[in-house]
C-alpha cells in the first residue's frame, strides 16, 4: 500500500471530507430556501439557480468517485445513440444491484452535463433528510408513498409540471423498487411463478404500474428510455466505505437508447414491454459473467474537472475557519473546551460510519421481502 493510499484510508480523512460535504450541503440549503421569493418573480429563473446549487451538493459525491477513488466508468453503446446523451430529456431504467449503482448513475449524468438537473423516484420520507432530501424538494423531484393509489397522481402531476423545465434532464428509475437481495430475489421469484412470468436471475420482478405512469407523463417531454445495465469487474462489490478507502474500482454501463414512441401506450402492453425489457437485462448480466463485458462498442466520455473543482473550492472555504478554530481550542488550554471538542468529534463520527451505513445492502429496506408487497404491480 503506498504512502497517498494509506493516507486516503485513514479515519480522520474521511470526518474532514464528511465534514465538508455535511456544512456545505447546509449552507446550500440555506441559499436554496432563499431562492423561494425569486420562484414568485421568475420560476424559470429560480429553477436555474437550483440546478447550479444542487450541482454543487451532488457533485462533490461524484468527485469522490472519479477523482477520490479514481473509480474507471466504460460505457457499452451504440455510437448513434451517443451524440445524443445529454441533449435530451430521458427515462434513465437502471438495475438496482449495487451499494454505489445511484451513484455510477449520478457519474453517467455528470459525464454528460445533466447532474445538477437530474431526477429521480425517491420515498416520501426523504423531503424532510437535510442536505439531499431538501435539495431534492428544490430541484423538484417527485417524492411516493410506496402506496399506489396516493402515488399514482402524486407522480403523474410531479411529472406534468416538468413539461416547461429549462434544461435538459434525466429522470433515473429503479424500477425494481428495491435494491436486490437474495431474499428478495426469491420472493420476486416466487411471484413470477405464480403470475406465469419468466424468471430472472440477476434482476427483481419490475413494478410496471410506476414505469407506466411515468412513461405516460413524458410523453412529449422525453425523447427516449436509456436502458442501463451497471455492472463491476472482477465480481467486486463496490461500496461508499471502499471509495471513501481511495479504493479504485472499475464500472461498465451498458446503455439502450429507446425511442419512447416505440413504447406501448396501453398499460397492459406497456407492464408485457417492460418485463421482456428485464429479461433482456437478465441476458446482458448473464453475457457480462461469461465474458467478462457487456455486448457492443465501448464509448469513453471523459471524466469532467467541475466536480473536483466544486469539492476543492468547499474544501478550501470550510478547511480554514476550521483550522484557525482547532488551533484556538488547543492554544486556549481549557480542560472543559478541549473534552467539549473531542465529544464533538466524536460525535461527527458516529453521524459519519450511521450515514455510510445506510448505503450498505446489509442495511436495505424490507420492501420487497414480502410476497404481498411484490403483487403489487
């Protein structure tokens, strides 16, 4: 282990990077909230400035896996479908496998300048999480119950109001629902059974109402579906701990651009369209397990330097209070300070390895466990 990975897999690196992550979020929050008079004058306008802030909260987790970890991202697509990445507004249907795969999802925008606009389906209690939830409120994201006669027009009237949106976005998709679990895998499977569906292996069942709803939504603001299969080399299970460790891992995104007019309008045809979508998917996985790659020409986009430049200016502005606050305390010699330091550290500590815990599978949510919840669809 060299001296520079060393350095990047020790403890008090990761408080200073959360520490920075966790007061900027804030403060952008703050300048957020007070964006709220300009949606009276101009919504177009204050829409802008929010993608520029959100940027800056979303970016400094890509930064931590393009320029931290120097995690490697290959695309596998079609080079027709490739000028078109970023020019467009776009379902982006990703499979749900990994602990890091929302964040090789926010690298695919950033990689094509849509991060600080794009959206996602994300559950109703993440409105009130400071820092992502909130930032998530002002970019307008559309926030579900997991209660599908409440979600239906809360999704259908969030997505309606996206028509006029100023710039280009993408709208990213789980539509499995939950992460994958081998617990959940079986569950998944014994619907699919029941229902007279085709099995997957490496995918749960997909919840083909939402996916409806949304496509349906989009008609006329969405040009197409990007189907997007992640997958890591040499069966690594890439997480938030290992890249915070400086560990390099290295991601292949096999993407489908799907016009969506070649999308079935009716529902029925739609929920048939989307389960051979993940039958496909499940080939793909089963190709890349074999050969170690997905199918089709390897695109490079290269990575971008506003992301490290965004984290380095937080890091600067917020480093040197902090250093001048830290020299105060120790050259004040107060017992009672020092103790009063130390518990708050101690206490960011815990705030940090609670936060890096909530990404780990270990740690999923049990939506999908039950077979009731799968039925649902």
């Amino acid at each position: 282990m060299g001296l520079l990975q060393l350095l990047k897999s020790q403890f008090l690196c990761h408080l200073i990077i959360c520490y920075v992550f966790l007061v900027s979020g804030l403060i952008i929050n703050l300048l957020q909230l007070c964006t709220l008079p300009v949606w009276l004058v101009s919504k177009q306008l204050a829409r802008r400035i929010n993608i520029r802030l959100a940027y800056c909260i979303s970016s400094q987790m890509v930064a931590i896996l393009e320029w931290w970890s120097g995690t490697e991202c290959t695309l596998y697509t079609d080079p027709k479908s490739y000028p078109l990445y970023g020019k467009e507004n776009a379902i982006v249907v990703l499979n749900h496998a990994f602990e890091i795969d929302f964040l090789c999802g926010w690298t695919f925008c950033e990689r094509f300048g849509v991060l600080g606009s794009s959206k996602v389906l994300a559950k109703k209690q993440l409105a009130y999480v400071p820092i992502i939830g909130w930032m998530w409120y002002f970019l307008e994201i559309v926030f579900c119950k997991r209660k599908w006669e409440e979600d239906r027009r809360t999704v259908n009237e969030s997505l309606e109001k996206l028509r006029d949106y100023p710039e280009n976005f993408w709208f990213l998709l789980y539509c499995e629902g939950t992460r994958f679990t081998p617990k959940k895998h079986q569950v998944s499977m014994q619907v699919a059974e029941s229902k007279g569906l085709s099995k997957l292996k490496y995918h749960l069942l997909p919840r083909t109402k939402g996916f409806w709803v949304t496509v349906q939504s989009l008609r006329g603001t969405a040009a197409a579906v990007y189907d997007s299969t992640l997958n890591f080399r040499n069966n690594e299970m890439a997480t938030l701990l290992g890249l915070l460790n400086g560990k390099k891992y290295h991601a292949d995104l096999y993407v489908r651009r799907i016009p969506l007019e070649l999308i079935p309008e009716d529902e029925k045809e739609c929920a048939e369209w989307l389960h051979k979508l993940y039958q496909e998917k499940d080939s793909f996985q089963e190709h890349y397990a074999k050969t170690g790659r997905f199918p089709g020409p390897i695109m490079s986009p290269p990575r971008r330097p506003w992301s490290l430049i965004n984290w380095l200016f937080w890091s600067c502005l917020l480093l040197y209070p902090l250093g001048l606050l830290l020299t105060q305390l120790i050259s004040s010699g107060s017992v009672f300070t020092i103790v009063a330091s130390v518990a708050v550290c101690s206490a960011a500590s815990l705030g940090v390895r609670w936060m890096i815990g909530q990404t780990e599978i270990k740690r999923a949510s049990n939506y999908g466990n039950k077979e009731v919840s799968l039925n649902n669809n």
